[in-house]
C-alpha cells in the first residue's frame, strides 16, 4: 500500500516534469544546438513556398528560407509535415523547433505561438472562373465563396481577420457571403473553382502567388481585382523561448538588410514580397 | 487394507433450484473397480465430474487422493494431474499428433523430459495396441482409435484412479468391443476405475461394486452377483430389466 | 457459390422481352448521355456526318448503336459458361475503367516519373505501418479477449470500456487524440509511433471481437480434458485453446489487413509520408493532383488484390486444415 502510492506520486512527478519542462526559457535554443540539427515544420501542400520537388525533396520558398536560417544558426536542417491545423494548433512539446510556413501573425494564434519575425508579405487575392461575369469584388456578395480552413483567407471571408504586425497596410472587408466552403488548401479550392463558375464556388480567396500558379498550369481562372489584403507572413515557434525568439528575430533582420530575403523572393515569386506596398 | 483414494462424505449439489445431487456417501478404496449406472438425468456423470472438481459441489465434502475439494483450494492442480478422466466424446486435442497429445501432460505439467516422455507414450500407445498411429491426428482415427488414444493419454500422467464419463456411448456399436477389451486390461493391471457406463458385460467382468443411482441417489450399491441377481430395490429391478430386456 | 438447384433455366438475358428492355433503356440512357462528342461519335460518322453538328439525331443514333452493341455483348455472354462469363466481363468493366481514367488526358511522363517514388516510399510506408499494427493489435485483442471472456469484473470492465471507446469513435480523431492529447500528459510521441498507436488501439478493439468469437468457438471439452490433466489457464490457453482458435482467427485477421491498409491513409494528417500523403502532396507544384489521386488509387487497388489473393490461400489452407 505504501509502495503503491509512493510509486503513485513518483509518476505523478515525472509526468508533471515533462508536461512543465516545455517551457522553460532558452530551452528550444539548446535543443537546437544540442541536436545540432533544426526541425523545421512546413506544409508539403503549398507550391510555391513548400512542396515536394521532382527529386522527392521538400523544395521551395520557405524550404529556402529554413535553410537559410539553419545555416545562420550553424546546424542542419530537418523538415517535418504535419498538416497546417495541427502546425497552427501551437503545443508542439518540442516535436519540431520551428514553423517557416508562410503563417499570417494573428490574434488568436499569438495565443499559443511567438511570432519571431516576420519574413515578407504576400497579397491575397480573390480569383473566379475564366468565363465568369464578375467584374467587381461587390458582385461577389453572397456568392459561395471558399478559402482554405483554417486560413487568414477564411478569417477574412468570416470578417474576423486581426493583423497584428508593422508594416501592414490597413485593409477593408470587402467581400461579404454567409455561403463560405473550407478546403482542405488552397489547391483544393482551385480544383473546385476549375470546374466552372457555380458548379461548385463562384469565387476563391488565396495567396495571389499560389494563384498565379495555378493560372500558369493551366487552370481556367482569373484574378479579380486588387489584392484585398496584404499578409505579413512570420516564423513561428512554440511560446516560452525568448532567447530563441530574439534569435531567430536577428537572424531574419539579416537576411533581410543583406539582400538574401529578397534574392530569393524574386527566385521563387519573380518579385520582391519583403516589402509590401 | 482398504485405502481409500476417495471418499464422497453427505455431498450435495445444486444447479441452480434443480437439485443435482443428494446426500451421496461414496468411497472408492484403492484397487476398487467401481461401475455406475443408471437412468439419463439420474446424476452419475455429475457425480464422476465432481470427483476432479470439473463441477463444484455446494455441501458435503469431497475427499480425493487426501485432499478436500473446495472453491479455495491452492492445489487443485496437482490432484487433477493424479486422477485420469476419459470422457465420452475423447476430447483429444485435434491440432495436435496422437504422440504429442500423450506427450504434453507428462512434459508441461509433470516436467518429464521429452525422451522420457516419448517412451511412455510408446509405452501406453502398445498397451492400447495402436502404435502405428503415433503420427497421426485425431481426426484421421476411427472413434475407438480415439477413446483408445485417449485412456492412454491419462495413463501417460501415471494417475492413481481413473474415471471413465461413458467412455463407449458416442461410439459406433462394432468400435465398443476395442474400448471395452482395453478398459478390461487396464483392470485385470490393478488400476483404481470408477466408470459410469451402461455396459454390464463389463460391469459382470470386472467390476468388485456396482452403484446405481436414480433422481441425484444412491439407490444401490452392491457386488456384481448380488446387484443383478439379486437387485433390493423396486427401481434398480425396473431398470435393470429394462437394459437387459433385449 | 449460392446453393445451386439442379434445375437451370435458361438465361434471363436470352429472353426476347429482357433484350428488348434492355435496348430500350439502353437507347435512353445512352442517349441522354450526348455521346456524339465522344469517340463513338466518331465511329458514327458515316451515319451522322460531323458529330459536332449532328445535335439530338447523332445523339439518339450514337445511343441506339450503343444500346445495341451492348445488347449483342451481353446476350453473347449470357452463352459463355460460367469461368468465361466471369472472365470476359472482369476484362470488359477493367477497359471501360481505363477508358474512362484515359479520358482525363493525364499527364503519363509525370506519373512514369513518380511512380518509383510513390512505391519506394509510400507503399513501403504504408505496408510497414500497416504489419507493425496489425501485429500489435493481435496481441491487444489476444489480452482483450480473454479480458473480456474472463470472470473478473475489472479485466471485463477494462476491456469493455475499452473496445468500446475505440469502436465508438473515428479513427481519424483518434489519430489526433494520440498525437495531439498524449503530449498534454508530458508523452511526446513522432508521428509514426502515433500513427501505429492509433491503429493498433482502434483494429485491437474490432480485433477483440475476432478473439473473442474465435476462443468461444472452442468446444468446451478442450478445456475440461485441459483441467483434468492439471493443466493452468495461461497453459490451456497458449497451448490447446488458441492454435485451435487460430483457423478461425487468421481469416477475418486478413480481412482486417486489407481494411488498415486502406484505413493507415488518415496518419497522413499527422504528417506520415505514406502513399495517401504522397498522394496528395507530389503533383501539388505542378497541379497534378489527379495523376497523382489516380496512381495512388491503383497502387492501393493492386496491394489489395495481391493481399485478397494470399488471403484466400490462407482460407483455404486453413479450411483443409481444419477439417
């Protein structure tokens, strides 16, 4: 009896320990450094900042920028790819360090993420079928409308989209529908898209990069008017590290004044994202 | 002299509001050859069962091989291992070779060596005059092959009693005469038998007592001469000349 | 094979009033269908001149040759026996499969060029995660079983809770409650572990049934010729009870493979890099996805056919053995 309980408390313990010991202070840092190797989390779904290139590899914009920072911090780099709600979900428990996901710096995420910097803006955009009528964002209202779940894309169309980040312009809600549709990503409201103008949707909200993608493969669609926000994109690491944070924050401010940042938004986008005007 | 192996002290047994057995005094000494019998329903095969504890009795006490029999008790076991069963329907253990079927009690729960083990099983497999069947499984044997295969297999344990659960009744009529013949041997060898069965050539041949029993009872319990020549009671004269009408 | 009576009528399709229905819904559906933009229309165009121009005659003439043809086919067959009509169907339903497949117009050197990928990868991901868990979950629904067949109220209660909680919910919330809720308790688990965890706890659960039909379908005169030789329970189990359980237990335990096979698709959610997750991520920066969707459902369609055929050699082994 005595025992049991004793070995009760000893669990007790240990689970209580390594529940708490995420977030002591300098904690991820030293993982990092110790590992010799950073876990970099990052959708595989999200051509062209991340996907999985034609040698099988993780490839793109972010992946670039991961590597950048890996090299910066003087260690490899490791890609992980759960899927976008479980990344945005925050909580990691130290299964991978660090987030370059293109993640908009929200409110409601700021809540469970630290957002060490922000690495460049990308507009968002609303695109319609090729042979639709629309001219204007205003005949949209009421239309069915998707954007990728769990998006700052379907935040605006829910009009409860907060940017927290300097240098953002201030946007208006301009688009107002109660028949939204949530897709697994972006792509996903494309294929609906592409079947014709009401078939499924009448309209999509998404990265104007991935758009223009999907426009140059091919797909039957339009960009219609101007980008209807701009969205800073951070890294994200789970909360309590500062020394991590402040960082990886230099770091990025590095990359940025040294030209590297925008070298490689031109190689990936043919434009400067890191500034948004 | 009389040793006895086990002795049935005021037993009683229930199953559920049906009574199953009453008030059974019983000893079986070592060396007894002991048949009973009696009509269907009349409670033998529950009292058989009781013996090695496969049924439970509720009052009364149970004594076998010097150990009392109840819900409790640490070595159940060890006395089972002493007391061989044959049951009506062989109960051989189809995935496996008659050989291996007589080689696993003696070498999982006796701690016979396997070469030792094997001899025995030779040994009894000659006894029951079907050694050319050792490699076989059960299911290509004949039922008599069977109920042979299976008196050897308890023999294999080396117990000190035997009981036979209507050892020839799931039996084609010309295969009784193999079983009979072996169970014969096993007596004229000396083996303590308590065999509930309906066969009186057997029960004439061999058997020092005969019991019958009717509604849970002990009715009778007498020798062979006096129990069919000279039957006491009004329903072992009725059943008696009713199994030995035709 | 239903129980054949030993008398044969002869084939529905031979009647002349089935032949005439069937052309007849044939006509309209064919019909309906507008197939003269197809490569019938083609075929039709001796009859109907240029398909495209040809408007709700060529449609009506495409379908009423359509409907024809299809009649023909089928009455023919209706005179094959048994193995050919199995046979020429099996061959007609697989090209009228690819036909339609080819009708996407994919992009065959992009699969050529992922496929190996897909197999090496994926394939092996799945197929491991799958026999890792499967294996794991036999030895789960081993414990459940007997759990749950057993006398003592807190093994029963344990493994009723249990099968029912992980029979109860979607495996895909349980693939997040795993990956996402463990670490709350301080068990930081990787995908894969939390992938196999997953599917052994939810196939555990329905595989505890499986056991458990399996040991009560044993007569109970093993156990008593077990107990009368002093046999223990985990010896009677291990040794009489559960090889003889096994004829019974393997098959369905194979049916369950094939399932998880299919079902180890969800811990592509959690980040696995298994044939769903290539699936769904290889043609994204080309926008490729339906290759991709295509190879994927003919890679699973293959493994599970390659798996149904040693399936049934295992029923059947197991059939001959047990009787």
């Amino acid at each position: 009896m005595k025992l049991s309980r004793r070995i009760f408390t000893l669990a007790t313990t240990a689970v209580l320990a390594l529940s708490t010991s995420v977030a002591f202070a300098g904690e991820a840092l030293d993982r990092v450094m110790a590992a010799g190797s950073l876990k970099v989390a990052t959708d595989a779904n999200w051509a062209p900042q991340s996907f999985i290139n034609d040698d099988n590899k993780m490839d793109g914009f972010d992946v670039d920028v991961a590597r950048e920072v890996a090299k910066r911090l003087g260690v490899e780099v490791e890609f992980v790819t759960p899927s976008w709600d479980i990344i945005t979900a925050g909580r990691w428990n130290g299964r991978w360090d660090l987030s370059i996901g293109s993640m908009t710096p929200t409110k409601s995420r700021a809540k469970v993420l630290s957002f060490p910097a922000v690495y460049y803006y990308t507009p968002a955009s609303v695109a319609v079928h090729k042979d639709s009528p629309y001219k204007t964002l205003a005949e949209l209202n009421g239309a069915k409308i998707g954007a990728s779940t769990a998006s700052t894309f379907e935040l605006y169309l829910q009009h409860d989209l907060t940017i927290d980040a300097e240098g953002v312009p201030a946007f208006e809600y301009q688009l107002t529908t109660d028949q939204r549709k949530s897709y697994k990503d972006g792509t996903a409201a494309m294929d609906d898209l592409r079947l014709g103008d009401g078939v499924r949707i009448n309209a999509m909200v998404g990265s104007l990069p991935a758009i223009q993608a999907g426009i140059k493969s091919n797909y039957p669609l339009r960009v219609l008017g101007d980008p209807v926000f701009y969205e800073p994109l951070a890294l994200a690491i789970d909360k309590g590290d500062t020394e991590f944070n402040d960082k990886l924050a230099g770091i990025v401010g590095d990359m940025k004044s040294d030209g590297t940042l925008t070298a490689l938004s031109i190689k990936w986008y043919g434009i400067d994202y890191t500034i948004s005007n | 002299m009389s040793e006895p192996i086990i002795q049935m002290i005021g037993v009683n047994k229930w199953y559920g509001d049906f009574k199953a057995l009453t008030d059974i005094d019983f000893t079986v000494n070592k060396g007894d050859k002991i048949v009973v019998c009696g009509p269907s329903g009349s409670g033998k095969s529950t009292m058989i069962r009781t013996l090695n504890w496969l049924e439970a009795h509720q009052e009364g006490k149970i004594i076998v091989n010097g150990h009392e029999m109840h819900a409790k008790m640490k070595n159940v076991d060890a006395v089972r291992m002493d007391v061989g069963m044959v049951f009506q329907h062989f109960n051989l253990f189809p995935h496996m070779t008659v050989l291996e079927n007589l080689k696993a009690g003696p070498m999982w729960v006796r701690g016979v060596k396997e070469d030792a083990a094997h001899k025995t099983a030779m040994k009894f497999l000659d006894r029951v005059r079907i050694p050319e069947q050792a490699d076989k499984y059960p299911g290509q044997l004949s039922g008599g092959q069977q109920q042979r295969v299976a008196i050897a297999r308890s023999l294999c344990m080396q117990p000190k009693v035997m009981l036979f659960d209507e050892p020839t009744s799931a039996l084609d009529p010309e295969m009784v005469a193999e079983v009979l013949d072996t169970m014969i041997e096993l007596a004229n060898d000396g083996m303590t038998m308590v065999c509930v069965t309906h066969e009186m050539g057997f029960a004439k041949a061999v058997a020092d007592r005969v019991v019958f029993m009717d509604e849970g009872k002990i009715i009778e319990e007498n020798d062979p001469h006096s129990f069919f020549d000279n039957p006491q009671n009004p329903r072992t004269q009725n059943f008696l000349s009713q199994i030995l009408q035709h | 094979m239903l129980f054949a009576d030993t008398v044969v009528p002869d084939p529905a399709v031979h009647k002349p009033k089935v032949m005439a229905i069937m052309v007849a819904v044939g006509f309209v559906l064919f019909s309906l269908m507008g197939l003269n933009d197809t490569i019938f229309g083609e075929f039709m165009r001796p009859v109907i001149g240029e398909p495209k121009e040809s408007g709700l005659f060529g449609n009506l003439a495409t379908g009423l040759v359509i409907s024809i043809i299809f009649t023909i086919n089928v009455v023919l067959i209706g005179f094959l026996p048994f193995r050919a009509q199995v046979f020429v169907v099996w061959i007609e339903l697989l090209a009228l499969f690819l036909a339609f497949f080819y009708s996407f117009g994919l992009d065959f050197t992009f699969i050529r060029s992922k496929v190996w990928f897909m197999i090496s990868q994926g394939v092996f991901t799945t197929l491991y995660i799958s026999a890792i868990s499967i294996i794991l979950a036999s030895i789960v629904a081993i414990f459940g079983a007997v759990a749950k067949l057993s006398s003592n109220g807190f093994a029963n209660a344990i493994a009723t809770f249990y099968t029912s909680f992980f029979r109860g919910l979607p495996l895909l919330m349980q693939v997040y409650l795993i990956y996402l809720g463990l670490p709350q308790l301080g068990y930081v688990i990787d995908a894969v572990p939390a992938g196999i965890l997953a599917l052994t706890l939810c196939y555990g659960a329905y595989m505890t049934e499986i056991f458990r039909a399996g040991i009560q379908s044993i007569n109970k005169g093993q156990w008593e010729a077990s107990r009368a030789m002093g046999f223990k329970f985990g010896l009677t189990m291990r040794r009489i009870i559960l090889p003889q359980a096994m004829p019974l237990i393997i098959p369905p335990t194979g049916n369950q493979f094939i399932a998880m096979l299919k079902d180890s698709s969800l811990v592509s959610v959690i980040g696995v890099w298994e044939l769903m997750f290539l699936a769904r991520t290889l043609g994204n920066k080309d926008f490729k996805h339906m290759e991709m969707l295509i190879t994927a459902a003919m890679i699973y369609w293959c493994l599970t056919m390659v798996l149904e055929v040693i399936q049934s050699r295992i029923e059947r082994h197991y059939r001959t053995v047990s009787h």
